[in-house]
C-alpha cells in the first residue's frame, strides 16, 4: 500500500476533562436528555481523534426529595431505585455510543467526601453564614415542603393549580408563602408556616470575580448576557440546606441538616473523575482539579441550569481552593415537531423506544446537522429527520461507496488505483479537514455536516459526469474506470473520517470494508495500490412507518389531568415547511437507493403545480422559520393564495417581491397558528440559510400550469 498525502501541522497535545449534566435519577432518558449528550459526546469523540488526552465522565443525580417520595411510592429503599435507574441510564446511553470513561452517581463515597470537604473549607474560610427562616410545612407528612410541592392559586394571575415558585400561565414568579390556597402535593394537607434554622452559602462575596470570569470567554455571550441582569438584581446568599427528612449528605457537625442536592450535584463531576482515577491510577486527579492546573475543564449543560454552574458553582470552587471551569457551554431546549414534548401527541419520547424502532447514528446526526455553538432551541421535525437522513447519509455520502465498489472488487480483484484521476477534487476534499475542525472545535457541529455534504455532492457529481457504468462497457477504458472508482472510494474514506466523531458505528463498519484504520490525520492522505473487502450495505433509509410506530408506542393514554393541562398550556410553534432536497436527482439512477419509491403517473398528474408571482412578503411575529406570502395566480394579482413558507433564514421578505417561482396549487389548505396556509412554495436544498425557492424561466406568467 502507498499514499498520498496532503501536508499539516499537527495540534499540541492537550489535557481535557468533559462532563455532561447529571441526569435525576427518578425517570429514564429521553430525547431531550440525548441532545447534550450527544453534543458533548461528538466534542469529546473529535479531541480523541486529535490526540488529546481527553476523559469524559458523568454520574446520576441521585438526591433530594422527590428521590426519597418515589422510593417510598414503590416500597423500596432509595439505595435500590437509584441502582436500578443508573443501571438503566447506563444501558441507554451505551447504545446511543455516548463514551463514557466513568459514569458514576452522586451517592457514592467520593462524592460525600468532596461535598465535606468544600463545605468544610467554604465554612472555615467564613463564607457559610446561618439563619432563621419560615417555610411550608407539611403536618400530615411531617416534613417541610420544596417549592414544587406545593400547588395551588397563582397570587399573580389567579390561575388555579400552579407550582409553588411560579405560574405557567402568566408567567409570574413568587415565594411559595404567597400562593393562594396552598395544598401539599405530597399529602394534599393544607401546608402550615413553620420555623428552621437554614445554612447559607455567601454567593455575594464573589460578586467581583464572578463579574470578572462571567465576561473573560469562559461564557457564550449570551449566557454572560443573561448572568448581567442577575448581577443587577443583586447577587444573594444561596440556601444550601435541608431539614430532615431528606434522602442525602448530612452536613457536618449539623445533625438533621443535608445538603441541598444542588450543592452535591457538581461536585458529582469531582466524585465521578475521582472514582475513575482510582481505578486507573495513570490518571491523577490533583493534576485537573488543583488551583493551578494547566488542564481544560469543560461543562455541557442545558439553559434552564445556567445559573448553577456559572455563579454558585465557580464562587464554591474558588471558595474551597479549586481550579474553575474553562468553559460552560449551554444548549437549548429540544422540541417535536414544533412542539414541546407531549406524551398524548406520542412526541415525549424515551430513549429506550427510539432504540427499539430506530438506528440511534440518525439521531446523532440529524442532532448534529441542526447545533450550533449558540443556545437555540432545536425542533426535532419527524418528517425533516427522515428525509435528511434519508437524503444526506444514505443518498449522498454512503451512496458513494455504494456507486464504485462494486467496479472495484468485481474488476480489478478489490484493488485500488495507483493513479489519481481528479487531483483537484482530491485536494479540495483533503484540505477541507481543517476547515471542519475547526467547527468541531467550536461546537458549530451544523456548519461542519453543510460542508461535509457539499464535498459528498461534489464527489456525486464528479461520478454522474464521469459515468463509469458506461465506460466499463468499453474494454479499453478499464484502466479510467478504476481509477474513476479509486478516487470515489478515498472520498468516501475521507468523508467518513470528517463524520466519524457523530457517526462511530458507520466509520468502524467503514474501517472494516476499507481495511483502513481511520484516524484525523488520515484525511490528509490517499489509498493507493490499496486492497480493500466486498461492500456491504452500511446504513437502511429511515422508514416513515417506523417513525409512527415509536410515536404511537410513545403515548401516553392515561395521561389524565396533568397531560390536558400541558397540552392547554403549551403554545404550539407553527410546523416547519417541508423542504424539497433535490440532491438525490444528481445520483446514479443505478445508485444503492437514492430515489423515493416508484410512483405512478396518475399519482404524479393529481398534482396541480402552478406559476405564481410573489406580490407580498412578510415575518411571521413569533415564528422564528416562516415567511408569509402572497402568492398571485395571475399577472393581473385578482386570484391570490396566502401561504406559510419556512424560508426564513435563506430570503429577506423584500427581496422576493416580484419574483415568479411554482406552488402546489391543489393542496389542501392546512390550519396554522399564524392562520390558513393555502399550498406549497417548492424549494430545494437542507434547509435554514441553504435553500433556494425554484424560479421559472423568464417568460413564464402566473397561472401557467407546470407539466
């Protein structure tokens, strides 16, 4: 075997310790968890492949009061459910590849001997202060009531049956001392007021350095943002105590006292690196934890815990002596189908039931295609996730390998050429490499699959224009034919190697057809004179009855009263427009399977499609994809359509005005929360800013019929 190579520096090894957000141990994964888990998962995948010594661990959060409520639910101790749950935790997160060097939980022997020992240390430096305050308590359970234990009138609104802490219909935020009729979630008793002496963390006297490292790119702007307004509302003493009983850590010297789980629930990260050093005693942990470590400390967590980890959490490590993160990087929220998750709609969706319908790489990089570094919401649209999979992974990037191997093992005995036949491609597609690192490095996963599978459609164009299933009919070109093929088959290797850190499972399965081993720096190089094994298949299209028959085994019929609120409550996010990919149509018609199923033409004739003149275009208040248009049938603007197009990012309303491009005029008109959409704009391309509406012809007028 020989190679080709593309020259490049190689990075300095680097020291870097990852972790997730601990999941609560009293349910199962669901897809919204799988997001950030995914996200740090890919960032960590793609440092081991730099070669840095990179470690990523996570543990179950595994204390307070709903922990100690289920487990007498159940008749069992908390000890018990907590195994179990992480058991299962454990098993959903392996089969979605998330790799783990430790997952541990936050009841464990290392975790209560950090959680004492910054405690401790806060406290002796003077930073633990004490007080007297008034809580609900409940008489009948006989213990003092978490904020959302309790239920009742919204002081604020008057909405009925609203937590403790805050509404969800208007909003508002309060002290569970000002709910109106207040109840017991617990025992339904009408809580009482009652006195206990409570352990405050002294978060104020941090405020400066807090201010300093909020705003040193330790932060994404907007969560340095958002942690501004909290500095000018007044930074205040953090409770960090609980009365007994309380499934948790005992603070020291404090009988019938615990820690608030918020307080042991970072120091997890601490107790979970901890336990993996003991077990593998190359690892030291003073070299990533001390106040003078030169090694990168990254948390991934999601928005709604921001305040967490980037206040209470660096004020308690500076506070104890301890290094503070490099950087907290938050996500979003994850939504379906424009909607939050809803058990009754089947969209509330376990980890556990994807896997039983799905393969888990779509979910990886259908996640991946739609990050960014920024804290967006990601919509998980069911019918987008099936045809950019479908499209991207199967129609472009497999559909490679699949078009030349067969020429290649049949042909020329599995033999790759010595020759390079496009060295222009090769080199394009070989230096993109540190183009697309560097948006692993940044966390902007979407751009890096829009410039993978821009390199993909260009090496599927450069096939359909060389045609080797035509020159092979000609004895004398068999030597252009392999070496058509030979170049097909080394971009297919180098695009898998840019999606290996997404796509574990697909580049392993690529390593073994290819006999290859694929590491980073591999991109910089060529296979030549190479033998590579028979092709197999590589990755299924996604099936949309699989698809419905996760969400149907996901609902929830039962789903009572609580369901019924939140579908009430939830305000639903108009269904992103179906966006058109016409990639597929520059794949081989003798490709693996890169064209929908076979239709018939009086399928095809039912289809009305029309010439139409964009005479209106404007936002859509509240929507963050759509653009309303008004669509004229003919020149004169008398015979008009509204419809709902999910071009937002790609066009400037003002800019479409005037412009001729072709609808479905005979869709049936679909009731949006914007109003009555009245067909469909046709467009091509992935999507957000990458797709185009389709123009006619100069000299084409509304009205005309399509055909």
């Amino acid at each position: 075997m020989s190679e080709q190579t593309l020259s490049a520096a190689a990075p300095s090894k680097r020291k870097i310790l990852v972790t997730c957000a601990l999941p609560y141990a009293n349910g199962s994964i669901h897809l919204g968890h799988l997001l950030e888990h995914i996200q740090t998962d890919i960032w960590v995948r793609f440092q081991r492949m730099r070669g840095h010594e990179t470690y990523f661990v996570c543990a179950d959060d595994a204390h307070g009061t709903p922990i100690m409520l289920k487990a007498q639910e159940l008749g069992i101790t908390p000890e018990e459910m907590i195994n179990a749950v992480r058991d299962e935790h454990m098993a959903d997160f392996a089969d979605f590849h998330i790799s783990f060097d430790n997952y541990h939980s936050t009841h464990s022997d290392e975790n209560k001997a950090f959680a004492e020992e910054i405690y401790n240390r806060l406290h002796a430096n003077g930073h633990i202060k004490t007080r007297t305050i008034s809580q609900l308590y409940d008489p009948e359970k006989g213990m003092f009531l978490p904020d959302r234990f309790v239920k009742g009138t919204c002081p604020k609104c008057k909405s009925e049956d609203e937590n403790g802490d805050s509404c969800d219909n208007c909003g508002a935020t309060y002290s569970p001392t000002e709910v109106i009729n207040p109840r017991s979630v617990v025992s339904g008793a009408t809580p009482v007021l009652k006195d206990s002496e409570h352990y405050f963390f002294d978060l104020p006297a941090f405020e400066q350095m807090l201010k300093d490292w909020t705003r040193s790119g330790a932060l994404q702007e907007e969560m340095a943002n958002k942690l501004s307004e909290w500095f000018e509302q007044g930074l205040k003493q953090w409770d960090i105590s609980r009365d007994a009983p309380y499934f948790g850590f005992e603070i020291p010297n404090a009988p019938g006292k615990f820690f608030y789980v918020w307080l042991d629930a970072p120091i997890g990260y601490m107790g979970s690196f901890k336990n993996l050093c003991d077990k593998d005693s190359s690892i030291d942990f003073d070299s990533f934890w001390n106040e003078n470590s030169d090694a990168e400390l990254y948390h991934f967590i999601g928005k709604d815990i921001i305040y967490f980890h980037s206040l209470f959490w660096p004020a308690m490590l500076e506070g104890a002596g301890y290094r503070k993160p490099t950087s907290v990087y938050a996500h979003g929220f994850v939504t379906v189908n424009g909607a939050k998750m809803s058990k009754s709609k089947g969209t509330f969706i376990k980890g556990r039931t994807y896997l039983d319908h799905l393969n888990p790489e779509y979910l990886r990089y259908y996640y991946a295609a739609k990050l960014t570094n920024r804290i967006d919401d990601l919509d998980l649209n069911l019918e987008d996730f099936a045809q950019r999979v479908n499209s991207d992974l199967v129609g472009k990037v497999v559909n490679i390998a699949s078009r030349c191997a067969s020429f290649i093992t049949k042909r020329f005995d599995g033999m790759l050429s010595a020759n390079v036949d496009d060295q222009a491609l090769a080199d394009e597609v070989m230096a993109a490499g540190d183009s697309i690192a560097s948006h692993y490095e940044s966390r902007d996963f979407g751009r890096a699959m829009r410039e993978i599978m821009a390199l993909a459609d260009k090496v599927n164009e450069y096939i359909a224009v060389k045609e080797p299933w035509q020159l092979v009919k000609d004895e004398t070109k068999q030597q252009e034919v392999q070496d058509i093929c030979s170049l097909g088959i080394n971009m297919f290797r180098t695009l898998v190697i840019y999606l290996k850190p997404v796509l574990p499972v697909l580049a392993e399965s690529t390593a073994e057809f290819l006999n290859d081993e694929l590491v980073w720096d591999g991109h910089k190089n060529l296979l030549t004179s190479h033998k590579i094994n028979k092709f197999k298949a590589l990755l299924q299209r996604v099936d949309m009855d699989k698809i419905n028959a996760m969400t149907d085994a996901s609902k929830d019929s039962m789903g009572g009263a609580d369901n019924a609120k939140e579908e009430k409550k939830t305000k639903k996010k108009s269904k992103p427009a179906k966006v058109v990919d016409n990639s597929a149509a520059l794949a081989d018609p003798l490709g693996a399977d890169p064209i929908s199923a076979e239709i018939q033409f009086d399928d095809f004739a039912k289809i009305d499609l029309r010439i139409v003149k964009i005479i209106n275009a404007q936002h859509v208040e509240k929507s963050d994809k759509l653009l309303q248009l008004t669509l004229a049938l003919n020149e004169e603007g008398t015979e008009t359509r509204q419809v709902f197009s999910g071009i937002k990012d790609a066009y400037q309303p003002e800019d479409l005005i005037g412009k001729h491009t072709v609808m479905v005029a005979n869709l049936a008109p679909r009731k949006m929360r914007f109003g009555m959409s009245e067909g469909m704009v046709l467009a091509a391309g992935p999507g957000d800013k990458d797709i185009w509406i389709l123009n006619p012809e100069d000299g084409a007028k509304a009205g005309m019929r399509v055909s």
